[in-house]
C-alpha cells in the first residue's frame, strides 16, 4: 500500500476565504485576505521581530484560526520572545474576523441545523460551542 501526503500550503486560510467568498461574507475578512495575498511579508515582518524562522511564523495564524491566542505561540513557538504590539494586533484581528465569519455562516440559512444541536446541547446544560473571549 503507498499514501501520499499532500500537502496545501495555507490550507486553513484558504478555505475559510473560500467559504467567505462562496457565501458573499468576504468583506469580513480584511486581514486575512491581505494576509493571504502577502503572505510572505507577514511572515517575514513576524519572524525578524520575534527572532525566529518564517517556519515558526507561519504557525501564528494557523493557531489563531484554530481558536489559539497570540500569547500561546509566544510561549509554545517563539520560545517566550517578547510580546509585539504590531503582531500582537494583527493576530487579534484575525481572530475577530475568524469569529464573525463563524457567527455570520452558522445565522446562514444552509446551517441552520446545526442550531438543532447548539439547543440539544444547552436544554442539556453543556456549553453550546460557542469560542470564550
């Protein structure tokens, strides 16, 4: 038996912007499309303020759109560099336009079944999934 393993370079980011676009909800993701069409400046503007690779970097706003916070990749990847107001702003933006996405999609009219299982699992007493701040 052989796998392959493919890899899609930005393939978080991509789908999210994809999404976006498919559902006219584009306009809320200003940082991350700039982010997406100069990738490689954000990279390296990150890298050379924290010290680091653009391989360490580029896990910034994979972590982000995963829910994960700047100050966790400044621990677990920048190896606790110190905090950079700039970065530091352009990870929150990702993150709110990451969850405004989310909340616009889940009011879509296509995924209103997943409002079937967020009620289930509040009449339940269990959290509805919804990202704490």
């Amino acid at each position: 038996k052989f796998a392959h393993d493919i890899d899609c370079e930005n393939s978080e980011l991509n789908l999210l912007c994809s999404l976006a676009e498919h559902y006219g909800m584009i306009n809320l993701l200003p940082t991350l499309l700039d982010y997406r069409d100069d990738r490689k400046w954000y990279l390296e503007q990150n890298a050379k303020i924290h010290e680091t690779t653009t391989d360490v970097a580029k896990r910034l706003p994979t972590i982000v759109l995963n829910g994960g916070r700047y100050e966790t990749w400044i621990q677990k990847c920048a190896r606790g560099t110190k905090s950079d107001l700039y970065i530091q702003k352009f990870a929150s933006k990702l993150m709110m336009e990451v969850r405004a996405l989310g909340a616009e999609v889940l009011a879509h009219p296509r995924f209103k079944w997943t409002s079937v299982d967020r009620e289930m699992l509040i009449s339940n007493g269990k959290s509805n999934g919804e990202l704490e701040s």
